[in-house]
C-alpha cells in the first residue's frame, strides 16, 4: 500500500485500528494490539488520539503490548518506550492503564529471564494479538530484532548494534548514553500476531523495505520473514517504496 506521505499513510493505518477496534467492541470482545515506537508511529498515535477526541473512538476495550524497551532504563527516563507510549498516545485516550504492557527497562539482569517469560505468557492469556504495528530499522530490523535474530526468537534481552544506536542517538545527549541492550518481542512472538502493519517512511527506509520484500528471506534482513505471515501488508510513503 504506496500513500503520498507520512501523513495520508498513518491515516490508512489508524482506520484500520479503529475498524479493528469498533468491530470488537460491538462483538464484546478485548482488541489487543501490538505497538511500535520511533518516529515512524508519532503520527499514527496523533491520528489515533484526534479519532479518540474528535470522533469518540474509544480505547476501552483495548490491550496493548509494546514490541521493545530499551535495558536498561528508567521508565520516567524521556528516552524510554514507556514514556514515549504514555505522551504519545496512552495519556491522550482511554486506554485502562491495567492494560498496558511494556517489557520493563528497570528490573534487575537475573530477573529478566523470567519477566521475558512471563511477557509472553500474558499475551497468550490476552488471547494473542489481533494487529501488530511494525516500523523498520535503517538495517532492516523488526522491534529490536537485529540481524541475525532467528524467526524462533521469543521475547529477550538482546545487544543492540552500533548502527541501531547511532540512529536513536539523537533522542540522546550522546551516542554513549544510548542503551547497549534491549529487551524485545521475538521474530516468532511477532509472527504469531493474527495480522501485522508494518509503515516506513522516507528515502532512509527504501533499502530496508526492498530488501525485506524482494529479498529471499534469512536472518540478515529480519524483516524479510514478514514474507512467511499470511496477513500483512506495508503502507510505505513514495519514498520509502522507491526501490520496489
Ligand atoms: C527503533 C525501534 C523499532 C523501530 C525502528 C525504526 O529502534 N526499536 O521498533 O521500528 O527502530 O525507528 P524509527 O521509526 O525512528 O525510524
């Protein structure tokens, strides 16, 4: 799906949630989605909080469960997903805070197997996920899934790669203040979403989105085993397609 811009692409997205999300309303049931950070979803999470207040789209029926948070880090830290999720989107609709799931950048290094574990376990016991929101990293990564992550990872800590930092820098003071680690959902825990979006906009993004598409898929681009997901699509700007 090729939008003109960010913006009549994060449009097409945030219908799609809403359709989603109405549709399991008027069928009593929870709708839960799997969210993104990074620039790429501000404008989708804007489109989604203006449908909340302009159009009474309301997120009571939603449960989230974010892709990856930084590790370590402060949930308060200006940086962190969590506070990224909470200004950008959570602060602005009613969205019940118990439902709100984010891998916890603060707990303890022996503690994390088991909050990883159990991380899985709640989204199994929310029924799985219905959409999962996806953006793309410069190097053709899914949530913090680096190359090299295999399509039966599962929800860990993993070490991010030095371009993965240089690219978030900019949130920080310095490159040195940039997490070396992360704890992200696995390819498979991704793979495992009953439906998958994934948006990438501007012409940083075109190598990755050729390759993930067009490219046969392996472990060196981890978004190429999206090829394998019978229910996903990409909603891309004209820039970000331009290599297709
Ligand atoms: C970040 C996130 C990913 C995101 C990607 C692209 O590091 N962990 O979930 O999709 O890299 O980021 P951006 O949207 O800022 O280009």
């Amino acid at each position: 799906n090729i939008q003109a811009d960010v913006k009549s692409g994060s449009k097409v997205i945030a219908q799609t949630i809403a359709n989603l999300i109405r549709q399991k309303q008027q069928q009593g049931q929870n709708c839960v989605l799997g969210l993104a950070t990074g620039s790429s979803p501000k404008t989708l999470y804007a489109e989604l909080a203006r449908m909340h207040k302009e159009e009474g789209l309301s997120f009571g029926n939603v449960i989230s469960f974010n892709l990856d948070e930084y590790y370590p880090i402060s949930k308060e830290a200006p940086q962190s997903y969590n506070r990224f999720m909470h200004n950008h989107l959570f602060d602005q609709v009613d969205i019940k805070p118990e439902n709100i799931h984010i891998p916890n950048g603060e707990i303890k290094k022996e503690d994390i197997k088991a909050a990883c574990a159990d991380y899985e376990k709640q989204i199994e016991a929310a029924g799985g996920i219905d959409l999962q929101i996806l953006g793309i990293g410069n190097n053709g990564h899914i949530g913090f899934n680096e190359p090299g992550s295999g399509i039966y990872t599962r929800t860990r800590l993993v070490n991010l790669t030095n371009s993965t930092r240089l690219a978030n820098a900019y949130e920080f003071a310095n490159i040195s203040e940039v997490p070396r680690m992360a704890i992200t959902m696995g390819i498979s825990t991704i793979m495992k979403s009953r439906q998958i979006i994934l948006m990438a906009w501007g012409p940083a993004k075109a190598i990755a989105v050729k390759k993930a598409v067009e490219d046969e898929d392996s472990e060196i681009v981890p978004a190429s085993f999206l090829q394998n997901h019978d229910n996903v699509s990409f909603v891309l700007d004209e820039a970000a397609a331009a290599g297709l």
